[in-house]
C-alpha cells in the first residue's frame, strides 16, 4: 500500500444526471485519470484506492475502485450522489491538481487458473471494478462477456471505452437498449458456458444472485465487490463489518470481494443503497 500524490490528467464526465425512484440522484458519472505509478505497478482488479478531500468535505478519504490501468496512469469511474461532499468536490478537480490517495487496498478478484470463460454482472456505476477485470482476462486469454445494467441507455457504461475483445449484453429497466428489465434477467443465457462469475452492483442485485444461487449459479463460484459504507480503509476503524459464514470481517481488509456464498445476506441492511 502506497500514500501518494497523484496528478489529475484528465476527469470528463461520460454520463448525464440521473434521478432515482429510491435513492441519491446522480449528477452526472465521471472518468477520471491519474497518474500514479506507483499504485498501478501494483493493482490488482478488484482493489480499490481511498481518496483524501479537503477539511470542508469532511476528514473522512472516499473510496473508488480502481477501474483500469494504463501505463502509469489508474482511471476511476465514479458517480457524484446529490448531497454527497466527496464526489462533487472531486468532480471539480481539474488537469493538473494533485490528488493525495492511497493504495491499492483490499483483496481484489482471483480468476481461478482452469478459469476460461468468465462471466462479468455490472449493475450501474458497478462496472468500475468490472473493466479492469475484463483487461485482465483479455491479458490472460480468457474470454469474458460483460452484462451491463443500468435503468436507461443514457446511463450505460460507452461501448467504445471496454476493453477489445469484451462481449456485451445489456439490460435497461425502461427497455430502451437490450433486455427491458434487470441484468440479472440475463444470467441464465449466458451461465452456461461460464467457469465464474463476478460482479458488482448495488446490494438487490446481489439479493437476487443469491436467490439464483440454488439453481442456475449452482456449481458456478461466483465472487462479488460489497460497497459498504468505509471510514479508515486499513481495518482500524471497524466501520466496514460484514457478516459471514466464516465470523465478522471487515470489508475493507478482508474484502470489497468475498464469495456470494460467504456473506450472510439476511443480516446486510441494504435500505441505504
Ligand atoms: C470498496 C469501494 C469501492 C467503491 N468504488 C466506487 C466506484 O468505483 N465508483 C463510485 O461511484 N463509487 C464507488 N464507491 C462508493 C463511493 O465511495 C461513494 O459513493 C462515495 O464515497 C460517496 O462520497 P460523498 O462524499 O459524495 O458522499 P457523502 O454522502 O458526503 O459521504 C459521506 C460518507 O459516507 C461514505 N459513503 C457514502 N455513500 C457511500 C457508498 N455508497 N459506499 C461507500 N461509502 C459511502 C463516504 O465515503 C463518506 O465517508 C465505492 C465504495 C467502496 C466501499
Ligand atoms: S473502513 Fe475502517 S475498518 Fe474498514
């Protein structure tokens, strides 16, 4: 783990505004670029890095996933919450500032070794892990295929920033591009031929892979990032607990990835997500 200072080469934002029936709208999703090579000599895809803000955003780092690597440059893909202090202020960052982050933390995705055809479920701004894993599967020659959720097209992730070589399927929950409905709606087409399964997403969508998980994710291990609510990132502040089968742990140390299997989804409150 590394404390760096890391130049800010470019923060666009990629998506629009987004209200949400149930939760925090988004005001726009940005890709952000920074250059740090420290931490991108030493990422794994799943890993995630803990931005420092100013004292009037609160003392609090935010955490992102760390969404690709490039050289000596990391990306961040991140969705600025209405309300939020964290996101807008680092959605003002322009080309040039300095960034204070650290990292890379956490365990990331392990892709099996007899692993060929991975199966990647992004719900919304949950595709951030998700790319740099499909970078790393490409890298490894294995096939991936992506399926991208998101409540509209205007919120889908751009098709022309995936890795080469990724397969794509999507859902919307209006129907306006692909499947009109969940993402999960599309696992049992493509589960078959899948070795494993990863994904990210908010904490439903991991309610519904669970439901799946007696029938058609039988058999398939199947890894998921939690995104729980994070204060110190380094397993000091216990912040981050989540019940497994396995006792108490905490998500950002023993986590963001755990097995589906392992975690106890009666016990995680997902009213907040
Ligand atoms: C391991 C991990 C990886 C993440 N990766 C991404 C990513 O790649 N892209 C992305 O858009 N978001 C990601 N998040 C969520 C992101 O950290 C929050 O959206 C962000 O911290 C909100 O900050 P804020 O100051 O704008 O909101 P505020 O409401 O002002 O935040 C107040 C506090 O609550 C925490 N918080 C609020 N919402 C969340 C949340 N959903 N998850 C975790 N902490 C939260 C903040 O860290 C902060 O300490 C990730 C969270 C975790 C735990
Ligand atoms: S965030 Fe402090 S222990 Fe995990």
């Amino acid at each position: 783990m590394k404390q760096v200072k890391a130049y800010v080469v470019s923060n666009n934002r990629i998506l629009p505004d987004m209200a949400r029936p149930n939760g925090r709208a988004i005001l726009g999703s940005h890709l952000m670029r920074l250059h740090c090579p420290e931490i991108a000599a030493e990422a794994k895809p799943g890993q995630f890095v803990m931005v420092r803000c100013p004292d009037e955003v609160g003392i609090l780092p935010r955490p992102f996933s760390i969404h690709r690597v490039r050289n000596e440059d990391i990306g961040l893909f991140y969705a600025v919450l209405e309300g939020g202090k964290g996101t807008p202020w680092l959605s003002r960052r322009q080309q040039h500032e300095t960034l204070e982050l650290f990292g890379p933390l956490g365990n990331g995705f392990s892709i099996n070794s007899a692993s060929k055809n991975l199966l990647l479920v992004a719900g919304g701004v949950g595709v951030a892990p998700l790319i740099f894993l499909a970078q790393q599967a490409v890298r490894e020659r294995c096939s991936a295929t992506l399926l991208l959720g998101a409540a509209a097209t205007s919120q889908l992730y751009p098709r022309n920033l995936l890795p080469p070589k990724v397969k794509l399927a999507i859902a919307t929950e209006e129907g306006s591009s692909g499947r009109k409905g969940r993402v999960t709606d599309l696992i049992p087409e493509f589960i078959g031929e899948a070795d494993q399964v990863f994904a990210c997403g908010p904490m439903a969508m991991y309610k519904d892979m669970h439901r799946l998980r007696n029938d058609l994710l039988k058999d398939k291990p199947t890894q998921v990032s939690l995104e729980m609510v994070m204060g110190c990132g380094r397993g000091i502040c216990y912040g981050c607990t989540v019940k497994t089968k396995n006792g108490v742990k905490e998500a950002c140390t023993d986590g963001p990835v755990f097995e589906l299997d392992d975690i106890l989804w009666d016990e995680i409150d997902t009213s907040g997500y």
